[in-house]
C-alpha cells in the first residue's frame, strides 16, 4: 500500500476517537514540556540508546508523503552525525496499535515515530547507528500513535504545505475541532484554518502549490472559494500582484539620485577675464595661465538630494500592493501576527 493511500483512506485515519486524559502526560513527554522521566508502559520500554540503522523501521503512517532535501541533511550528518535522538516505539507496541504490518517492518526492532527523514539521511550517510529515544506510551492506542506523529511532523517547519494540512486535518479528526488542535500545538484559530484550507482546492491548483508556482499565501486564501471560482481568482491574484511589483520598481527607479551638472562660467564675464599689468612678457602670461590651469580629474558630480516627499509610500488603496511589502519587509512571525488580527477582525477567529 502507498503512503498517499494509508494518509487518504486508511480505516485508522477514518476511525479515530476523541483524545483520552491519559495521553497528556506522554505528549508533554515527546515534545519536551514535561521535565520528568517518562514512566515505563504496560510494553515496558523506556530510554535512551543508541540503535543500529537495521533495527529501525519507517514509520508506515509517516504525514510526509516525501523525504525531501535528504542529501542535503546527510552532508551535516556525515561530520556530526545525529545529535536529536529519534523518537521510537518498539516493534510489539507499534503492531499491537497498527496489526497486520509486519512485512512492512521488515526485522527492525523498532519503529521512527519522529525522525524518518533523519534516519533516511543516516543511512545515506552511511552511518552506523543513531541515538533513539524508546518511549512505547507513543504507541498505547492507534489514535495516540497517529497524533503523536502528527503533532510532530506539523511542529517542523520544514513541511510541505499540502502535507502539513493534510497532518492537521487528521489532528481535527482526533481532537474533535480546529480550536482543540490550535490549543494543543499553541497556535491560533486562524493558523489552522488557512492551512487546511489547501485541502479544498482543485487538483489542479493543488499541482501549483506543490511545483511553487502558485504562492502558498494567494493560495490559502483561494482554498475558501468555491472551486469554479478559484482558478479566476488565482489569476487575479497573480495579476495584481505582478501590477504591484511592476509600479514598486518603477517608482523606486524614478527616485534613484541623479548628478546634476555644474553652471558653466559665463563666457566675458569677469570672472573668464585676466587682467595682467602693463609691460609684462606675453610668454611669461602664457606660462603662468599655463601653470594655473588644473590638472584634469575625473568629474566629481554633485550629489542630488530627493525630495522625501516623492518616495513611494505604501499603497493603502491597493491590497495586494501592502501584501507584497509585508512579504518584502515582514518575518514569518510577524506575518502570522497580522494574519491573525485579521481573521480574528473578520469574525474567524
């Protein structure tokens, strides 16, 4: 079975139940927020150690429907190697969760839930073994396994985004609702909301997104659309967004300073005149204007203050103008600020 099909319609994606008290202590656990040992499970296997890359097995449900950038990561490893330990649960927890997998898993001993993509670079690297972390109370139920892996793989930044909304669309499925999933992973309403919105585009618009000639911000917002009105809003957004940029560059090089030319001396005005005394040697005149005239340079132009009041200002009669100067200017962080403020203005939030 192909990774597209077990993150579409695998019967565990489609029956999961709403999140038990039990596991808060095993999440708080795996992502660092609970400063005391985890407790071993009914399987009885918690620590830390270091695994031979043989005993490890992908995890079968891993949201990442593609390892990317893998070659890149095994350059680091190579001189490093793995400094995270990869969060792992044993062969028996995860098939008492997940039966019926074990050709998948091959003989490993154990299964990544957080770190596929570094064990895959760890084996192209060729290295020998890796730290792991064994925590079986991952794996107690199916529904704690798939979340378990989700939050993770939604808490790296690196994710694509049709892959990250897919993680959070099987995490509303878990915990009930979009606010119930910003609450657990510390983000807002309308963080979620943009980014399963991905989901609802067309296919084909989905294509753009995935190949990046479709900006992930235009398409968000597209993704709530009907789907016949989607693709018309796409060029527009395209369009309007090429219009900014095109009237940007114009305006910033009408404002490029420009040397103005030095007055030329008025010719027989006194200033071009010399007056020499009567009597004196013509070629001694000579000589001296000769030796009073400036050695050529290169010109030295006169620098042309622009008037601040001719600079582009921000175009706030054109949406898609600020938009492109909050990319340009703004940080991530600060986007989803804005974002936020936004949505939570509109009612979303």
């Amino acid at each position: 079975m192909s990774k597209a099909d077990m993150l579409g319609d695998s019967p565990t994606f489609n029956a999961v139940a709403q999140p038990m008290s039990s596991r808060a202590a095993s999440f708080a656990r795996f992502s660092g927020q609970d400063g005391t040992p985890a407790e071993p499970t009914a399987a009885g296997h918690t620590g830390t150690l270091r695994a031979a890359l043989d005993q490890l097995a992908h995890n079968p449900y891993n949201p990442r429907e593609e390892l990317k950038s893998v070659e890149d990561l095994a350059d680091s490893l190579t001189s490093r190697g793995v400094i995270q330990p990869l969060a792992v649960v044993t062969r028996q927890a995860f098939l008492a969760a997940h039966p019926g997998h074990d050709d998948q898993l091959g003989t490993a001993a154990y299964v990544v839930v957080d770190g596929n993509r570094r064990l895959a670079a760890a084996n192209l690297a060729g290295l020998d073994d890796v730290p792991v972390h064994v925590d079986d109370s991952l794996a107690q139920d199916a529904d704690t396994l798939l979340e378990t892996a989700l939050t993770a793989a939604v808490q790296h930044e690196n994710l694509d985004p049709l892959d990250e909304a897919k993680a959070l669309e099987r995490l509303v499925h878990v915990h009930g609702s979009q606010r119930a999933v910003a609450r657990a992973l510390g983000k807002s309403s309308p963080w979620v909301t943009q980014r399963i919105a991905l989901l609802k585009l067309t296919p084909e618009l989905q294509d753009a997104v995935e190949d990046r000639s479709l900006p992930v911000e235009i398409a968000r917002n597209v993704g709530q659309l009907p789907a016949q009105q989607q693709q018309s809003a796409v060029d527009e957004a395209l369009a309007k967004r090429a219009e900014s940029k095109r009237r940007r560059t114009t305006q910033g090089a009408n404002a490029v300073s420009t040397p103005q030319p030095a007055p030329a001396p008025v010719v027989g005005s006194a200033a071009s005149i010399s007056v020499e005394p009567d009597g004196a040697d013509v070629s001694d005149v000579d000589n001296r204007e000769e030796q009073e005239q400036p050695t050529e340079s290169p010109s030295q132009p006169t620098p042309h203050l622009v008037d601040i009041r001719s600079l582009p200002r921000v175009p706030w009669h054109d949406g898609n103008g600020v938009a492109d100067l909050i990319f340009e200017k703004m940080d991530e962080t600060q986007r989803e600020v804005l974002l936020e403020r936004l949505l939570a203005a509109h009612g979303q939030g």
